[in-house]
C-alpha cells in the first residue's frame, strides 16, 4: 500500500512539471472514454433496445428502389393474403422558393390515414 502512495506522489509530480503533457494526456483520456459511451449509447439504442411496438416480431417493411403508386398499394394491399393491416408512407422533397432567398430543398413526409393504427406506437411492458 506504501509503494502505491509513493508512486501517487511520483506521477502527480511529474504532471505538474508539464502541465501539456498532463493536459493533453486528460483530453486524450477524456476523449477515449467520450467517444466509448457515444458508441455504445449507439449501439444499445439501435441493436440491443426492442422497438417501440407492441409486437415487433409481426411488422414488417417493403421497400422498393422507386415510390409506390397508389394503385400499386392498393393491388397489394388487397392481393396480398396473411397481414392483418397494411399502410404506406412516402419521404419526398420539394423546392420552397421565398421572395427575399432562393429556393431551397424542404424535406417531407406523408402517410396513409391507416398509418397510426396499422403501426401503432405504444409503451413495450417490461
């Protein structure tokens, strides 16, 4: 337990003697420990937490590389035997000129009025 204490006292006296070297070494530590946190607070909320849904084991996505169109949806929603709900939704952009700026490129979403209840967002039990 001695030794220990000595070897405090050694290491402190020596940062005190280059306070950059102490400085930077407390910023390289601080950024160690920052960036570990941000990746795990990452990695939990995305990986490990379940999803907001009640059943998340029962939703599922499709996805095409083009939008749906509506009568699209519909064949497909009406065709497709096995889910109890379907919805659509679509992330688009447009251009919203202003008299005083130039136009500039506003995100948007829209969804099917069907959209709350065919995903409905309640607390999970735990």
């Amino acid at each position: 337990m001695e030794s220990w204490i000595i070897d405090l006292r050694y290491a402190a006296r020596r940062l005190t003697s280059r306070p950059l070297y102490a400085a930077l070494a407390v910023l390289t530590l601080a950024l160690g420990v920052g960036g570990t946190a941000a990746t795990f607070s990452l990695v939990r909320g995305l990986l490990l937490e379940p999803l907001p849904y009640r059943e998340e084991q029962e939703l599922v996505s499709f996805w095409n590389v083009f939008d749906w169109s509506e009568a699209e949806f519909m064949h497909f929603n009406r065709t497709f035997p096995g889910f109890a709900k379907a919805s659509a939704y679509r992330k688009a952009g447009h251009s919203a000129p202003t008299a005083s700026r130039p136009p500039t490129r506003r995100r948007r979403s829209s969804a099917a009025a069907s959209f709350p209840s065919a995903a409905p967002r309640a607390p999970c039990s735990r």
